[in-house]
C-alpha cells in the first residue's frame, strides 16, 4: 500500500521489505539491533499500520456514547509514547486498554530501533466512518513523521558474546551454578572458581558480569540473588563463585539448607556493560537494568523485575530509591543513573 506513494514521492530508489510477526521482548531487540546497522542517513524507514479497529467483528467494543472521542483518546495515548520513544510504555497502553492496533510489532520494533533523542511527529488522525458518521464499526488512522541523525546516535552493535549464547552454553553455565552449590552443601568448602576450566567454551571464557539467582519453585519467591555489575572475571568463574554467595551470603536470607537444594530454580543473567544516561525518561523498563546513586548510597535492579512486580518507570525508580535506602523522590532530581541490558535463562526454560 505504501509502494505507490514512495514511488510518487522518491522516484528512484531501492525498497527491502519486512513482513514483521508477533515477537517477544529477545527477538524485538535482536531484529532492532541488526536492522540499525544497515541504516544511515540516506535511509527512509517506512513503518505501515492501522490504529485501533472498532467493531464486533474486531474484538473491540468498549464504549458505548462518544465513541470515536473514547477511541481516539486511546490512540492519543499510544502516539503520546511513540513520539517520545518509549517502546515500553507503548506496549502497556495496548495491553491495558486493548486497542486493536495491528502492526504493534512492527511499530515496537521501531521504537527500539531510534535513538532516545528522537522525535515523532503527529500528522493527521481520521477514521474510516468520519464522512458516514456510523461509529459501530470503522478503523483509525495515525500519519506521524520524524528525522534521526544516525550519525550522532550509531547502531548498538553487539558483539557474539553480548548477543546471545548457545541452549549447550546455557546448560553448562546453569550446570556449573548448581553444582558450586551442591559442593558447599556437601563439604562446607566453597569450590574453586576456576574449577571448570577446562569444560568451557570461549565464549563463556569472555569476562562479563552477571547475577545468579535463586527462585523458589513453588511460587518463584526470590530465595537469594547475589551478582557483579562489572566485568571483573570469566563469565563461567563469574557464575560459580556467584551461585555460592546466592545461596549461602545474601544478607537478606538464612543459608540455603541441604533440604532446600531441589526446591530452588536457578536463573542466570549474563550482563552487557553498564552506561550512564543522563535522563531517567531514557531509561526503558524492560530492557535496562538499572542503578541509580545519591549521597553515597546505591542500588540497582535487573531488567526483569519490573516486568515482574508490573511496574511502570516511575514506580520502578520509586522502589530503586527505597532500596538504596533514600526517599521515595529522590531518584527525581541529583540522581545518577546508569543502565544495562540481560541475557537472563535459567533452569525452567532452559533443562
């Protein structure tokens, strides 16, 4: 549909189309990564897609007076967090008011794509019923336009290690972890780090940080969570020394007892490295782990805990600032924020 007025408008030009399916959050960053380094400022991203679809026949009918005002609110909203970039909270306001926006996907996929810097501008809004005046059943639509200086803001390219690792990989780090804590329980002795040197691949021999944590099987309560932000050691020497301090040194609970061993899940979250931002508004739950540093005290949270507890950014950075044991606001002005994203598997998924 959209061939014709890039035809129109571009002459001559080269087109690479993408057909974009449903994707989780892994995928979505994965497509978002590799498609910004095959773009530069030579190139028009072209992203096509209804807005909300009313009608029975759709799955979608909320509102019974003022429909089309109700509706549009609703696309308001979802545009509202297009234009500021915020992947994130564009997906919440679909999952929490249902709107019928077809091309989620795609629209998701861009937002990860560009740069928190960029802006979105809205264009014009109509629905297909605003010359008939029958709002039981019509579609919405949403003409927004925008520039990025790719330049200033380069793809975030991953290298093999940071992009993902093989389910053998997975397995053997999650091996590694419960055996380090099978061997304390066993002999009271804490096992070598580098005790697996010899079974690893190269690269789990590549230093990076991460977090082991320990989850309850039943209702997957946290039962210990201990980790290392920085990239001190080997990834599988990170792992081992780490599933010991979880299970054994968290402040937060007694030690894990040798009756608790096959009741605990083990989850592993391999850590890209950490950058500052200088605005929390460029933080994206979901995606960022997160620390934040005032008057001497810090805290952080990994990606997945958000999601978890359902919490929007605000109230994410609210929880961060009690952690580090400031006030509930403080994390809205003096704070220092940086943020790094999670390769997380653990043994549910992953065995």
């Amino acid at each position: 549909m959209q061939y014709p007025l890039l035809q129109y408008a571009l002459k001559d030009f080269f087109l690479v189309p993408f057909i974009v399916g449903e994707m989780d959050r892994a995928a979505r960053t994965e497509a978002a990564n590799a498609l910004r380094q095959i773009i530069d400022s030579e190139t028009l991203l072209v992203v096509s897609s209804d807005f909300t679809h009313y009608g029975r026949d759709f799955g979608y009918t909320p509102y019974n007076d003022n429909v089309r005002s109700a509706v549009q609110a609703v696309d308001f909203k979802a545009a509202e967090k297009i234009t500021h970039v915020d992947c994130e909270g564009f997906l919440n306001v679909l999952d929490t008011t249902g709107a019928t926006i077809c091309g989620r996907d795609p629209i998701a996929v861009m937002l990860a794509m560009l740069p928190a810097d960029a802006r979105i501008t809205p264009l014009h809004y109509e629905t297909s019923s605003d010359e008939s005046g029958d709002y039981s059943r019509f579609v919405c639509y949403m003409c927004m336009a925008g520039t990025v200086n790719w330049e200033s803001a380069p793809p975030q390219k991953t290298t093999p290690s940071e992009a993902y690792f093989t389910d053998d990989e997975k397995r053997t780090l999650l091996r590694f972890a419960r055996a380090a804590i099978q061997y304390t329980l066993e002999t009271g002795k804490k096992l070598r780090a580098d005790h697996f040197e010899h079974e690893t691949t190269p690269r789990l021999q590549q230093p990076m940080g991460c977090f082991v944590t320990l989850n309850k099987t039943t209702d997957r309560t946290l039962r210990g969570c201990i980790g290392e932000i920085a990239a001190r050691q080997p990834l599988f020497q990170a792992v081992t020394a780490l599933a010991g301090h979880a299970a054994f040194s968290d402040p937060r609970f007694p030690k894990l007892r040798e009756e608790e061993f096959n009741t605990v899940t083990i989850e592993i979250s391999a850590l890209t490295p950490e950058r500052t931002v200088d605005n929390w508004k460029d933080i994206v739950i979901g995606q960022h782990g997160i620390t934040v540093s005032k008057y001497g005290r810090s805290a952080v949270f990994l990606p997945q805990v958000a999601p978890e507890q359902g919490w929007t950014r605000e109230q994410t950075l609210t929880q961060l600032a009690l952690k580090a044991g400031l006030k509930p606001d403080d994390w809205r002005q003096g704070a220092q924020f940086t943020v790094f994203e999670a390769f997380v598997f653990n043994e549910t998924d992953t065995i």
